[in-house]
C-alpha cells in the first residue's frame, strides 16, 4: 500500500514538471485620465485624515513625445505592516 501511494505521488510531481508558464500580454487601455494636481492632493488629505496612508497606482502616457508617469488613482492603505 505505501508503494502505491508513493507511485502515485512521483507520477503526479513528474507529470506537473513539463507544464510551460502561461503566455502574458501587456494591455494598453487608452483612455485612462490622468488625475489632476488637486484630485491628488485631496486624496493623500482624505487618506491621511482617516489615519491610513496613500496609495498611489500610476499608469504610462506620451506627453510631447516623451513617455511620463502619470497618476491615475489614488487608494488608502492601512499605515503599519505586521503587530
């Protein structure tokens, strides 16, 4: 009986080994808005002010030709990691 199970176990871990990682595509949504200077600073000040902390999710767009970060969305995030 315990050579079966164990059969069984190597023919299982055997058979997983072969599998390829799944193939990724990059999305390009265009048309994501760019939050303004004050939507971005009225969401750090509602974070802040309710004792969480700020994320921000940023999103890539061609500005003049040149590529630039731009913020898109801006999230609370409890402020202290662990105890």
């Amino acid at each position: 009986m315990k050579y079966i199970a164990l059969l069984a176990v190597v023919l299982v871990g055997c058979s997983t080994a072969n599998n390829q990682y799944p193939t990724q595509h990059l999305v390009v949504d265009t048309h994501v808005s760019a939050m303004s200077r004050q939507e971005v600073i009225n969401g750090i000040h509602d974070c802040q002010s309710n004792g969480m902390r700020a994320v921000m999710v940023t999103s890539k767009k061609n500005v003049s030709g040149h590529i630039t970060d731009v913020i898109s969305e801006i999230t609370c995030a409890p402020r202290y990691f662990g105890n």
